[in-house]
C-alpha cells in the first residue's frame, strides 16, 4: 500500500505497474493449471464438452456489470474472450470455419476479437460450405452471419436434421454502439445437448408450393432470414415460445402444412445500453 503523505514518482508508478502485470501472469499460469486437472477430470469420467455456451454468457455478463474505471470495455471484452477461447482450444483443438461471401474482412475480425489468434481460422465461400465444414469436422466450429437472407440459398436447411450442426451462440453477445467486432454472426458447432444455452429457438420453416410471405414480430417471433422461388418459401425464425407455439402460429396465418425443425438456439443478448439506462433509474 503506497503512503498517501509521499508523493509518488514515475519510478514509483512503473513498479506498482511490474507488480500486477506479474499477478496477472501469474493467475493465467494458475488457471491453465487448473484447465490441465479439468482435461483430467473429464478422462476420468469419459470425457465431456469443451463448449459451453451457457457458461460463457454468463461469466460475460459478469464482466460487464462489474466493470469500471478507465480500460475500455472492448479491451476487457476482447482479453476475456480470447483466454476462454484459448483455454477451450488447449482443452480439445479445434478451428473455426468462417463464411466470407459476404467479405473477408469484417468476419476475420470478428473471428480474432471473439476466438484470438491461437485458433486457426478457415475461410470458406459459402455459408453452405463452412456447415459442411463443421459436419465433417471432430469438433469445429462455424461462423455464418446472422442478419440478412440468403442469396445462395437457405443454408440454414442443413442444419435441420437431428444429427447435423446447430447454431449454439450469437455474437457478439454484448451488443453496444460502436462494436469494434459489431457485425452479427451466429456460431454453429455439432449438437451440444445439455451444454446448449436456449432463451432464443431457432427454427428453420418450410413452407411447399405457392407461399405468401410472413410477418411475425407482434407474436413475439422474429425472421431471422426467408428465401423463396418456385418451391415454396423457407424462413429462419427465432422464438422464446417453443415449437408447438410457433407451429400454432403458422397454422393460424394459413400455412397449415409448414414444416418446423429445430436449427439450434442462443442465449439472449446483452444490450449494453439497456442495462446502463436501468442502473441509472
């Protein structure tokens, strides 16, 4: 603890700034440690998920309404989700397989904001492609925006099988203005079960023959994304109701014969700005 009554000097300011760097060393040593006898553990009893959305979103909503002081919260954001990308990375390897047909750029940052520089990054020229990726892989993961429709296609049908890939989180998860890493993309890995966070449902929607199109937003849905031709109209519907709510919602607009599959699901955003203007009531 430094005197109040002496005045400190730069020298003085440069060994307090030694010292915690020196801490914080210490403590990413110690957690990598603790990350070695959870590899162990997970052997012992038969191995288990690397992955766990849930956990994550709420360890970042942790770190944003705690944090204060000078540090920009991109910088805490961005260190934090590196060490967990990288700590899940040394716990079982995996890349992340990136869909640039809409550029390269804004999702390779995207990518190096949220998963670091230590897990390899693939590049592929289709949605389409990047899911295939991830299917044929061990445990990768996949990232395809998230706003828009598809104009390859609805890529979002591969994901509708039981055993296919499914969308498991949203980023970025903290949303705000100015977002150095703002463009909105889900992230796609192979079916986690029990580790997957689900206060939003995502569903692919198919809708055969001459189809009309929908709007849903008063019912507490949301279309996500919707392409449509000849063979009728398929949409990406995110829900907080469940599957027999959203399918009594079809059947009341018409479409009695729409076809509802469960594509994956995410933990709901944290809007930064929200929280702010709550704290300040």
């Amino acid at each position: 603890m430094v005197d109040p009554s002496r005045i400190e000097t730069l020298a003085d300011l440069r060994i307090e700034i030694d010292r915690i760097d020196a801490a914080l060393h210490q403590l990413l040593m110690e957690r990598g440690e603790i990350i070695h006898r959870l590899i162990e553990a997970k052997a012992r009893q038969g191995g288990g998920l690397a992955f766990r959305p849930g956990r994550e979103a709420d360890m970042m909503r942790g770190l944003v309404c705690r944090h204060q002081g000078l540090l920009p919260l991109d910088t805490v954001e961005g260190i934090w989700r590196i060490i967990i990308s990288t700590f899940t990375f040394i716990q079982s390897n995996y890349s992340v397989h990136a869909d640039i047909s809409g550029g390269d750029a804004a999702m390779r940052d995207c990518c190096r904001f949220h998963f670091g520089f230590t897990v390899p990054y693939v590049a592929h020229q289709s949605a389409a492609r990047a899911v295939e990726a991830v299917a044929r892989s061990g445990g990768d993961l996949g990232l395809v925006r998230a706003e828009g429709d598809g104009p390859a296609g609805p890529w979002w049908q591969d994901l509708a099988a039981p055993d296919a890939p499914k969308i498991i989180a949203r980023l970025p998860f903290v949303e705000r203005p100015g977002h150095p890493a703002g463009t909105p993309v889900f992230v796609i890995a192979l079916p986690l079960a029990e580790a997957a966070a689900r206060d939003v449902v995502l569903y692919d929607v198919t809708i055969a023959g001459d189809a009309r199109d929908f709007t849903f937003g008063a019912r507490g849905f949301e279309i996500i994304s919707r392409f449509k031709n000849e063979s009728g109209l398929s949409l990406m519907v995110a829900a907080k109701g469940g599957v027999d709510e959203l399918r009594a919602t079809f059947l009341r607009a018409g479409a009695a014969r729409a076809r509802i599959a469960e594509i994956g699901s995410h933990a709901a955003r944290f809007d930064l700005s929200a929280a702010q203007n709550m704290a300040a009531q």
